[in-house]
C-alpha cells in the first residue's frame, strides 16, 4: 500500500479510512504511515510495534509534537468511506483519521517549518490503556517525545480543547443480611442499603474550576447497580459504581480521597483512575499556537492522551477536525471543509 501524504488532506483521509486498522490490526496502515514519512528523507523514523516516531533535527529553538492514534473502533458496515454533500462518512472519519491525515500532510509539504517536528503515530488507543501505544512509547523512548507543545489531533470541530477531566471509578459497596422475602424482619437489605448511596448522589454539588481561562465541570454519578439474589430473597450485597470526572486541579490521590469522604462509612473500592491534564495554554508555544489558529480554547471534556503527555510535563492541547459527538457512531462522518480548515490553521503556526 502507498499514501501520498502530499494529496490532499481530503483524499488522505479517505485512503487512510478505507484501509482498515480497528484496533490490534493496525499493521498495514502502520506499515505504509512508516513508509511514507521515511520517504520524505527530512525525518528521523522510530518504529516500535505498530507506533512510529518521526523527528526533524533542524536546530531549531522549539520542537512541537503533532500525534494520532491509527486505530479504530470495530468497523459496522461503514467501510469504505462514502462522500455526501459536505459530509466524509465512514469508520474513523471522525475519530481521527482526518486529524491524522492532516498531521501527515503538513509533514509531506512543510519543508522549512518554523519549529522542529516530530510526527506521532501510535495504535491500540480505543481499548485498554495497558495496550496504548503512546504509553508504550513513553516507556520505551521517552526522549523522543520531547517538545515544547503536543498538540494531539483528537475531534474537536476545528476548535482547541485544552487539557482534559481525571476519570476515576469506584465501587461503592453496601452489605446486609439474607432472609426469605416472606420473613424480611429476619434480614437486612443491603438494596435497600444502597437507597443511602443514591441520595448522596443525587444530593451532590460538583465543582466548576476555572484553569487558564478554561471552565472545567466536575460529576460524580452512579453508571451501574448490581444487587439481588432471587426473588424470594432478601439480598445481602450490593454494589454501586460509581464514575468521578475532576477537573486537572485534582490528582488522583486527592480525587480518591474526595469520593471516599463523599462516601464516608461506606466500603469504597476504587476499581480504576487515570489523571487529568492541565491546560498548558501559559506556554510560550501554546500561546503563538492559540494566536495562530484562533478562537478562545476551552475544557476537554472526557480524558485524553493530552493527559499522557502532562505526565511528562509536556504542555498539551487537543485539536482536531472531526466532530466527538460522533465518534464510534455507525453514522460516523467528518465535515469535509473542517479537514482543509485544521490543515491551514496548522500550516499557519507552523509555517515560515
């Protein structure tokens, strides 16, 4: 397989959709995204997996990072791309081959760009963080992740979303004892237990904070119940879980912490977090990039791999063309004139 990266962004992003990559079966587009940019003979090319790094070593006084994942989620009869009107449909469209076609297509026909480059592309981002390729090549090459911006090219309508909410889960745990439903004073219903653990949420007052300019709104909400043994029995267990978005004030400890205390004398088992990120906008390089494209930022909502990036303290923003309330729909698309919009608001920044 060849990909013109100096096509236009449009097509790319309709080669890069009809070839296949849900995740774990990245390979072939992986193979031909490496090809592509060695190609180019102005890049330094890593390999790892089905993740490439690909550097420029220009010398010049800031570096930014541009990164996509491959991957998509599983494919539901909307592949290969179709084209209706202003409208790009089909599997990863959104959710973000446009976004990564862009990334790749200024790589192709920015030549002399006014910052050094380096072009990410990792798979496995739609499943488990454990396989996520950016982490992996965290782990395994951090060096070359250096920059002084990471601008991670998830759906955000052409619009810059800076940093992202913590997510935390937990399992909010009541327990009672069993009985026959015909002699319920003979037990205790850790159900009816659990009536506690609800009116705690329903009576909770999330925070807004304000970071960079940006409004960050918090929720603690009950996303699943499980409780009951059969229907002549009073149940002795229940389990609430619970989903905890905070804003990038909070590390995971103190988000830990806040939801114990909501649900102080409870057992409270925190099943999985991951930190949020800052919004990164006070960077010099944020700053020249905000100017360049415009628009006022505002709050990622959801977590992102912008976090990821935090971690390393690696000032990061998200932007992208597609649109996220589309994102894993069978009707998935991406408005067309947002691809060639993203590819010159970064052509703007980047260029000379």
């Amino acid at each position: 397989m060849h990909l013109d990266l100096t096509a236009d962004p449009i097509d790319l992003t309709a080669t890069l959709v009809d070839t296949e990559s849900v995740s774990g079966d990245e390979r072939r587009l992986a193979d031909a995204v490496e090809s592509a940019l060695r190609g180019l003979g102005r890049f330094e090319v890593v390999r790892d997996g089905d993740s490439i790094i690909a550097r420029t070593e220009l010398g010049r006084s800031r570096r930014v990072l541009l990164a996509g994942h491959l991957d998509t989620v599983p494919i539901a009869d909307n592949v290969p791309s179709r084209v209706d009107g202003d409208r790009m449909y089909g599997c990863g469209t959104s959710d973000m081959k446009s976004g990564v076609a862009v990334l790749l297509h200024l790589a192709a026909t920015i030549p002399d760009p006014a910052y050094d480059l380096t072009i990410v592309c990792y798979d496995n981002e739609e499943v488990e963080a454990t396989r996520n390729g950016l982490g992996r090549l965290a782990r395994e090459h951090r060096p070359l992740l250096d920059a002084d911006l990471a601008i991670l090219m998830e759906p955000t309508n052409g619009l810059v979303e800076a940093g992202c909410q913590g997510t935390l889960r937990a399992v909010v745990r009541t327990t009672g004892q069993r009985a026959h439903s015909a002699r319920s004073w003979l037990g205790e219903n850790a159900v009816h237990a659990a009536g506690e653990v609800l009116t705690r949420l329903g009576a909770y007052e999330p925070r807004s904070v304000e970071i960079d300019g940006c409004t960050y709104r918090e929720g603690l909400n009950a996303v699943r119940i499980e409780g009951g043994v059969a229907g002549n029995v009073i149940p002795d267990e229940c389990a609430v879980t619970v989903n905890f978005r905070f804003a990038p004030d909070r590390d995971e400890a103190d988000a830990e912490r806040h939801v114990r205390d909501v649900f102080a004398g409870f057992t409270v088992e925190v099943t999985d977090s991951a930190p949020g990120a800052l919004p990164g906008l006070a960077a010099p390089a944020a700053g020249d990039f905000l100017a360049a494209v415009g628009g006022a930022p505002s709050a990622k909502y959801g977590w992102t791999d912008v976090a990821r990036f935090a971690a390393l303290g690696i000032p990061a923003v998200n932007f992208g063309p597609g649109d996220p309330n589309l994102a894993h729909k069978r009707e998935e698309y991406v408005e067309i004139p947002k691809i060639t919009a993203a590819a010159e608001a970064l052509r703007a920044y980047l260029g000379r």
